[in-house]
C-alpha cells in the first residue's frame, strides 16, 4: 500500500516509517522539520512541508492515490501546552483538521492517529483502560481528546475510519541502532538517565520519594517503540480488512509499571558493562505528578492481537543506551 505519514521525522515516525517500508509498503512522509530530523528520515520519500498547508496536501493526495494516513506530527511538551495554548490547539485541532479534510475531499478513509494517556487526566483509578474518564488537565491532553471527538463526528458523517493510539511512555530505541530518539528539550525519564551515564548531562533529578509505591518514586508504565509501530501496523490492517469500522481507540502500554528507582537502578545495570555511571540527584514532587500511571492493554491484544515483544524493562534500556552512546559519540566530535 501507499501510506503517508505525517510526522515520520520524528521519534516515533521514523520507527514506523521504516516498520511500514520493510514490510513492503510504499511511505510518504510529511515533516516541517521543527522538531524532527532529515537525519532521521532514513526510509520512505520525504516531503518537507507543514501539516496545516492546505494546498500542499491538497496536491500531494491528488499525485498520490494514497491507501491511509498516519498522524504522528503533533505538538507534545505539556508545560510548554500550558503556557502556549494556542499553538497546540492551531497545531494539533486546527491542523489536523486541514488533514482530515484533505483526505474526505480525495477519498482516503483510513487513519491511524497518535493521541496519549494525557486524555485522561488525573486517573480515578488503574490500571487505565478505554472506560476511564476523559478528563485532560492541560491544552496537550486536550487537544488530542478533541482531535479523538473529531474523529467520531467524522465518521458518522464522512465514513472516516480511524484507530486512535493512547500512549503511555513511548521508549526505547532501534533495535539495529539506525534510529532513537532525539528531543530538544528531552523531558523523557529513559533517555534523561541515559545522558546522565553518557556525560551529556550531570545527573538526573528525581522530583520526589514520598509518594505512596513500594520505593515512594512515581510508578508509570513503559512501552517500547517497536511495539508501539506494531500496534500501529496491526490497526492499520483491521482497517484495511475492514474488521474495524468508525471510531475506534485502543490505550498502549505494557500493563505492568516501573518506578522512577527501579529505571535507574535497570540503567546503572546496563551502562556500568560499558564502564560508564551516574549521579542521582534529589528533588521536591512536581505539581500534578500522580502516584501511579499504568495502561490497561487488555483491548489491544483482544481486538487487535497485539503482544509487546520488548517488555523486559532492561532491554528496552539496552536499546537506548545503544543509541545514546552514538549520540553522545557524535557530540564529542
């Protein structure tokens, strides 16, 4: 199939961009390059572009008989949602909306969509599956969860089929070692450890150790990002089975959770085989951290079939310390 994704510069993107193409698809990608990577952009045809560019999609889905669309281009740094609402309700509703359009006006009627646990809120309780309440904290949260409300009202009208991704904590690295992640400002628990080992950062802070779990860290629940592209390739194939029809969504995680002690304790096991540690630093709870955020999966692999198959929480670190110590490589040069 021809498949675009927009946003496969990106960390997630370019995992799946390269998942669809060794799979035997044809890949289009969409990227601004704002906070993803040409160099990241390894497999599938480029196209440099913004997402809210009508004219541009709109000759894009003329030139090309696309079978679907993945939507990765989102904007994602709550504190930055906070203080910057308007870009992510431009980015993320507005935006997206451009996209959708597009693809009623030229027949297109598969989309998988990335949207994240921050729908919920506070949790009411966990683990957390599709039942939980809805109720976002933060323009980040939010604007996914219109984006989810959008795509029902589209699919009663327009007959848009769509899977909507919850994520959870999206981690991990290449297995081959060609693509990990690379944010600037990295905010991620996993590589924010990794570049403290690494020496790119002093020390990694832990915000709190008064919190009601077995070590008083915050538990949340990690999920690998080669099986996070192999949910999205198994949503991609109900819909085009036709097995999945109207507005669906499904939460990502592995179902069991690890505290903020116990991922550093995973690392300093897998960076120490390389001669490398780290210094732990003591911080204060950061407002709105809740104690425990862990995914309900159950649906997933009922409905979809899907079986994490890097949940071991040391090899998902294995991974990225593979790719940290490239990155780390390259900035002493």
């Amino acid at each position: 199939m021809r498949i675009l994704v927009v946003g496969g510069a990106g960390y997630i993107g370019s995992h799946m961009v390269k998942k669809l193409t060794r799979s035997g698809h044809e890949v289009v990608v969409l990227d601004n390059l704002t906070t993803g990577l040409r160099s990241l952009a390894l497999y599938g045809k480029l196209i440099v572009g913004d997402l809210g560019d009508a004219a541009l999609l709109e000759r894009m889905f003329r030139e090309c008989e696309f079978d679907g669309v993945m939507h990765f281009a989102a904007s994602s740094l709550v504190g930055e949602s906070v203080a910057d609402p308007s870009k992510y309700y431009r980015n993320n509703v507005a935006s997206t909306i451009t996209l959708l359009d597009a693809m009623v006006r030229n027949g297109v009627k598969r989309f998988i969509f990335s949207s994240t646990a921050a729908t919920f809120g506070e949790p009411v309780y966990t683990p957390i599956d599709e039942a939980h309440p809805q109720a976002p904290i933060n323009p980040y949260g939010a604007s996914k969860l219109m984006v989810e409300r959008i795509l029902k009202d589209y699919a009663d009208a327009y007959g848009l089929n769509s899977v909507s991704l919850r994520y959870f904590n999206a981690c991990g690295a290449d297995p081959e070692g060609e693509l990990g992640e690379c944010h600037d400002p990295e905010t991620h628990l996993i590589p924010l450890v990794l570049q403290a080992a690494s020496g790119r950062r002093k020390s990694i802070t832990v915000f709190g150790r008064d919190y009601p779990t077995e070590d008083g860290t915050c538990i949340r629940d990690y999920i690998h990002i080669e099986d996070l592209c192999s949910a999205h390739a198994l949503a991609l194939e109900a819909l085009v089975s036709g097995e999945k029809r109207g507005a669906v969504a499904y939460n990502l995680g592995n179902g069991s959770g690890y505290s903020v002690q116990s991922v550093i304790d995973a690392a300093l096991q897998v960076v120490s085989k390389t001669g490398h540690s780290l210094v732990v630093e003591e911080g204060l709870r950061r407002p709105g951290d809740p104690a425990v955020l862990v995914a309900d999966s159950g649906r997933a692999r009922a409905e979809l079939g899907w079986r994490p198959k890097y949940a071991d929480l040391q090899t998902i670190i294995e991974h990225a310390w593979q790719w940290e110590q490239q990155l780390a490589g390259q900035h002493s040069l």
